[in-house]
C-alpha cells in the first residue's frame, strides 16, 4: 500500500492518513498552491524520475542509460529525509563534509510506501551507520562485500512501475525482443506526465528564483536527481530553443553548487545535498 493518492480522496485508513500527516509536518509534500491542484496524484520522488524516464508509448527506459539505477536510490534517501525518517550525523570539525557523516535512524513511523519502508528498515538495523555514498551503492547492490548483498533493493523499477500502473498512469504489455519478450509500461494517462514535466519546466523558467534555498525542496530535489539519472534532458527536450538554453543554463548553476558549502545554510536539507555530493563524486 501506498501513502501517495489523489488528494480529492476523503476517506483513508487510519495508518496512512497518520503517515501522510507526519510526512506534511516534515515538509515531505509541498502545500497546496496553484502549482498542484486536486487533481494531482501524489507521486514519491522515485515515481516522477521512472515517470520522466519512460518512453511514453514504448513504456521502457533508454537502454543506454545508466544512471537511473543509482539515481532511484538515492531518491529514497532524500525522500526518507524529507519525511523525517533518517538524517545525517551532526557535522563536528573532524566530520564537516557531507560525505563523511553517516546516515542516522530518526523515526521508525512507517511510510505507506514498501520501497521506502524496506530502505528504512536496513538504515535502522545498521551497526555502525553507513555514509550517503555507501548506502547508495549497497541499496542499488554494488558492494563487493557479501556480507551486505543482502541490503540490495530489487527490482526498484518493475515495482515502481506497477505502482504507477495503479494510480493509472501507466499500463502493462508485452513486447518482443527478437530473443526474448520484455514487460513493459506504456503511458496511458499523458495528462500526469505533461503536469509533472510542466511543473519542473516552469521551475527552471517562470518560476525561477535563483537561490536553491528558496526553491521548494521537493522540487530542487526533482531536479537534481533527473540530472543525476539522467533523465532531465527529457524534460528540456520540447521546449523552444530559447526556452531550452535558459532552462539549461539555469540548471547548470545548480549542479554547479558546492554541496558541502550549501548543506550548511539555513534551511537547506542536507540529504538532498549530500547526495549531489556523491553522484557528483562517483
């Protein structure tokens, strides 16, 4: 079961409606505003980037991208922050960097998402804590360590995208490949999509604000993570060219921050930015 439903829904069981209140009072959801209306379906951060991912009528990801597998990992690290589920270490003078500080078990409230809650589990089972970069590789299974294999999350994208087939934004078929036949996820509902690709436009461009720490976090996060899974370039790609170079420019300046120097200012959210850290450093 999942927390994220459409907002215009009025009756909920009592675990998820407890879950989505604390997520708001973490600011895991952004308010209501003029940006998301009753009609949107609350999507995981993991969910929009496989979203923005997909080829709409193909209904698989490139198979030349190579990213998307570390990139949804750590979308569960953000977005377990973001809930207020787990959080850096307090930085001290030997351990400034974000890279250095471990990730530390903060609440064991349960999200409504099996994902994120499975993600959970092993931080809070972990003696001693793991590094943002370490967790990254051992949830998308890259540790030589067999020990640990068993922290690997599987197939994070066929389950996402059944997640997505539930909400009805996606559906399932079967498609040959010469050699062997493949699931895959064809867009059905292109309405959700155009919203969500239009909502990251608009931040790049009318909505623009120039400072990352005045950018809802959510949607800093969904930027960051589409450019670290490389999926952003799918977002850009229908805008004009001038919209296409302002946009492009504009999110150059935030992947060209330095995380270590942003994760300090006031009301930044130092998951988001330790894990730019590691992506950029990987």
């Amino acid at each position: 079961m999942t927390t994220l439903t459409h907002r215009s829904r009025r009756s909920e069981p009592a675990v998820e409606r407890r879950s989505q209140e604390e997520d708001a009072d973490q600011g895991g959801y952004p308010p209501d505003d003029d940006e998301r209306d009753s009609k949107d379906l609350r999507l995981t951060l993991m969910e929009e980037i496989l979203l923005l991912g997909l080829k709409d009528k193909e209904g698989y990801t490139s198979f030349w991208n190579d990213c998307i597998s570390s990139g949804l990992r750590g979308c569960i690290l953000i977005e377990l922050a973001l809930r207020g589920r787990i959080q850096l270490e307090p930085a001290t003078m030997r351990k400034r960097r974000l890279l250095d500080r471990k990730v530390l078990f903060k609440s064991e409230a349960p999200t409504g998402d099996v994902l994120l809650d499975e993600a959970l589990k092993h931080i809070k089972a972990t003696e001693p804590p793991e590094s943002v970069q370490s967790w990254i590789e051992l949830l998308t299974g890259e540790t030589w360590n067999p020990l640990k294999l068993h922290f690997q999350i599987r197939n994070v994208r066929e389950r996402l995208a059944k997640n997505l087939v539930e909400k009805g934004i996606l559906t399932t078929e079967k498609q040959n490949f010469l050699l062997f036949d493949m699931t895959t996820h064809p867009v059905t509902n292109t309405t959700e999509k155009q919203r969500l690709m239009k909502r990251v436009q608009d931040s790049l461009l009318e909505r623009w604000v120039n400072d990352p720490h005045r950018m809802e976090q959510r949607m800093l996060a969904l930027i960051l993570l589409a450019h670290a899974s490389d999926v952003l370039e799918n977002v850009l790609t229908p805008l004009t060219d001038e919209q296409y170079e302002t946009a492009s420019t504009r999110s150059r300046t935030l992947l060209d921050c330095n995380p270590d120097a942003e994760g300090t200012k006031a009301q930044a959210c130092e998951m988001i930015w330790a894990v730019m850290a590691a992506f950029g450093k990987a």
